[in-house]
C-alpha cells in the first residue's frame, strides 16, 4: 500500500514496518488509513482465534448432546464434570498465556528473537506440564471432591469415571495451548484454527463410537466420552507440532530441540506473569459457579435458566476473548519492537472492535430473549414454558452485561501485552467477588428479587471490572509513552 508522502517539506517522517504492515506515524491526514490498518491486522488475528475458541467448546458439547441421549445421569454427570475440568485447566492456560505475551515481546524485538523464542517456548512448555500435574492428580480424585461439595454419590460416581479418561489429555492440551501462543505471536493462527476444526469430528467419531459401542467396541458411556476427549486434546497438540516442524518459516526456530533443557530465568518469569492469569481465571470460573449454587435455592427451573442464559453468553464471549488473545500479541509486538505509539494503538483498537461485536449482541439478547431461550427447550417438556420465561428474563440482564464481558476481557488481554498482570487479578478479585457476588447475594436474598437478582449482581459486577481494566489501560498506554511498571520514554510509533 502505498502512503502520500508528508505535507511538511523539511520532516520526513519515518516509518516502521510492523507484521507485514508499513503504517506512517504522525501524520493528522493519515491517523485513519492507520487506525484502519491496525484493525485490519487485529481481526485477521483475532477472528481464526475466536473460533479455535468454540471449537474447544463444540467438544465439550458433543459429549454432551451424545450422553444426553444415553441417559439424564450420563448428562448430569459430565456436565459437572465440566466445571471441575475447567477449573483445574486454568494454570494451564495461566502459563500458557504468559508464554504467549513473552513471545510476543521477543518477536517484536527481532535482533536475536529466535533463540530467545525457542528458549521461552521451552520455559512455556515445561511450565504447562508442571501446571497439568496438580490437576491431574485432583481430577482423579474428582468422585471425593464433588461429594465434599454436596453431590449426588452417583453422579459424583459417573463424574469420576469421566474424568480419570479426559485428564490424560491435559498435558497435551496444556502443550497445545503453549504452541497457539507461540503461533499467535508470529500471527500465524489459521492452523490451530484447522487442527481444532478437525479435532472437533474425530472427538464426535470417537464418542460415538466408545458411548454407545459401535464397530463392536464396548458401549463404554461416560467413560468413552472421556478417552474421546483425551484423544482430541492429544491430536492437536501432536498435529501442530508436526506442522511447526514442517512448516519452512517455522522449523528454524527448533522449537523441540533439546527440549530437556530448561531456561529458569524465563521459566520462573513465565510463572511470575503466568499464576496471576490463572488466578484471574479462577476468580471469574469460581464467580460463575458460585452463583450457580446459589441459583439452586430457586429450584430447578431456574437452575435450568441460568445453564441456557450462560451457555448463550458464552458463546457470544469466545469473540472477544480471541480479541484479547490477538491483543496480547499485538500490544507485546509493537512493545518489543519499542513503539509505544503502536502498542497504545493496538490495545483500544482491540477493545472498540470488542465493543463493536458484543453491542448488536446485546441488542439481541435484549430484544428477543424469549426467542433465543426457546432454542434450548422442547415446548413439550414439563415445565419448559416456566423455564423459558425465566431464562428470558436472565437473557434480558445478559444483554445489559455484554459490552462489560466484552471490554473486561479484551482490555485484560491488552494488558498481558504490556506483561500487567497483577493488578488485573486484583481488579477481577474485588470486581467480581467483593462487588458482583456480594450485589447478587444481597439483590436475591434479603432484597428478595430472586434469580434477577443474583443476574443484576452479575451485571454490576461485570460493569465494575470492565471499567477498571479500561482505567488501567489508559493510565498505562498515553499517546507517546507506556509504562509497565516503571516509566518508559516516548518512543516514536
């Protein structure tokens, strides 16, 4: 693409090439072509990211459409399961995120980024693994935890022997996850995003055959789910390895290379950023779960209206999460590059167009709740009119919480750019426990508006923790200048 030269005849101003684009710095008549092209750079990032994000969740769902027709228990079972499952993935992802915001950093640095790449990789990698160990030995015991938490024992049972097929896959998973940062910070997400398209039909294929016995293989129920699982997180993480080693760009970063070697240095950095991630995670599962208890004070159709309300949240929340992931690389390019303009840039770039996707989806959820509730219910079933109009009513609050998810989201990612990850856990902590779940108890408890009331809790909490990652991104990125902890001299974009 070619830029008009500037108006001013005695500065030239320079520019600098970031990620295949040539964006001018400084130029009034120019801002627009660069905001333009910073967009455009963010969404062909950001959206493979997005769907490599529901395709993870589709092979949940498959397990879960499958058992559904196996048996209500079988469901129960695994959907319980999917908690607990979540909750202990979150060092994982911790690490692995961290790893990705260094990747980052090094790439854009460019003067000696491949060894330094290979060497974070490997802190990366190793870090996922010990991270899957604590897990991995606490899903295995996941029959005892959920009865300590008040379970039915023969859920709890079936819980159990899901579990202890699908937690042989997390180490692959953890080391795939490690790999999509290392592919998301050379901006290369298109083959994740195929690997976990793919993984989706074998882990369906798998399952069907193993739950319901196909092809002469034992009808294994739950317990097949779990090995089809296992199966589909092992697959990406064996086929993306193979394409990183194959690939002609990507082979000579020799990313398994002595893999046994470990850099401490980097490894105890990774865990540094990484444990405050996971912990901001937690807090955010931990929220969800908690008010999920205490929606059964209201029975089970509204235990059933808030699994519709949230399933459909969630789904509209994998866009922004990729817009986050694509922020963490682009903010931490344009920082390691030293271009703090660019990185200021990235990062509100990356929160409007987050705005700009959830705002028609608010509008959805806030002008036909009743239709997208009755997606999920057969009118014919006992009760599922009562249902429906209650998950309306929450689909309704879900609406007033989408522009909040989104940017929280996002702006935390923006954040892991600059390698900020304290004060973001810190924020989540107070936002969504000390206010949110607070607001929710109070709302639906003493004040008595029930199961809208937890729902408000969740809104104003929402509305508190997008408003200070906002605050924090602001106060760290000023046109000119960034400060990550310590004050860093403008730098020209």
């Amino acid at each position: 693409m070619h830029w008009p030269e500037p108006c001013h005849p005695r500065r030239r101003l320079p520019t600098a090439p970031l990620s295949g684009y040539t964006l001018p710095m400084g130029v009034d008549t120019q801002r627009r072509g660069v905001w333009w092209a910073e967009a455009r750079a963010t969404l062909l990032l950001a959206w493979p990211m997005a769907l490599t994000n529901l395709s993870q969740m589709a092979l949940l769902a498959t397990d879960s459409a499958y058992l559904g027709h196996l048996s209500t228990e079988a469901l129960a079972a695994v959907t319980l399961s999917g908690t607990l499952f979540w909750t202990m993935l979150a060092p994982g992802f911790g690490l692995s995120f961290a790893a990705a915001a260094m990747l980052a950093q090094e790439r854009g640095r460019r003067v000696g980024h491949v060894r330094a790449m290979r060497r974070t990789f490997r802190a990366g990698a190793w870090g996922a693994l010990l991270a899957a160990l604590p897990g991995m030995v606490l899903l295995w015991n996941g029959g005892a935890v959920l009865r300590a938490l008040g379970q039915d024992a023969g859920l709890a049972a079936a819980a159990q022997d899901f579990l202890r097929c699908m937690l042989w896959g997390i180490p692959a998973f953890g080391l795939f996850l490690t790999l999509r940062g290392f592919m998301a910070a050379m901006e290369r997400p298109w083959p994740p995003l195929v690997i976990g398209l793919l993984a989706v039909p074998l882990n369906a294929l798998i399952g069907w055959v193993l739950i319901f016995g196909h092809f002469g293989a034992p009808a294994m129920g739950v317990r097949g789910a779990g090995i089809a699982g296992a199966v589909a997180d092992s697959f990406m993480f064996v086929a993306l390895a193979l394409f990183v080693m194959r690939d002609r760009r990507l082979r000579r970063y020799h990313l398994f290379g002595r893999i046994w070697r470990i850099d401490m240095a980097r490894l105890r950095k990774a865990i540094g950023l990484g444990l405050p991630i996971a912990a901001q995670m937690l807090l955010e599962i931990g929220l969800f779960s908690a008010v999920g208890l205490a929606m059964g004070a209201f029975g089970a159709q509204a235990v059933a209206a808030h699994a519709i309300a949230l399933q459909i949240a969630s789904i509209t929340f994998a866009v922004p999460l990729g817009l986050g992931q694509a922020a963490t690389a682009r903010v931490g390019l344009a920082i390691g590059a030293g271009r703090a303009r660019a990185a200021w840039r990235a990062g509100w770039v990356a929160i409007l167009l987050s705005m700009a996707f959830m705002a028609p989806m608010a509008a959805l959820m806030l002008l036909a709740p009743g239709t997208l509730a009755g997606l999920f219910l057969d009118e014919a079933t006992p009760g599922a009119a009562e249902t429906a109009t209650l998950a309306a009513t929450l689909l309704f609050f879900a609406g007033l919480f989408q522009l909040s998810d989104g940017v929280q989201v996002t702006g935390a990612g923006a954040l892991r750019g600059l390698h900020d990850t304290r004060m973001p856990m810190w924020i989540a902590a107070i936002g969504y426990w000390a206010l949110g779940f607070t607001a929710a108890l109070v709302l639906a408890f003493p004040l008595g508006l029930g199961p809208s009331g937890i729902w408000v809790g969740l809104v104003i909490g929402l509305l508190g923790v997008a408003g200070a990652m906002t605050w924090r991104w602001a106060r760290l990125s000023r046109r000119g200048g960034l400060t990550t902890g310590r004050r860093l001299a403008p730098i020209a974009a």
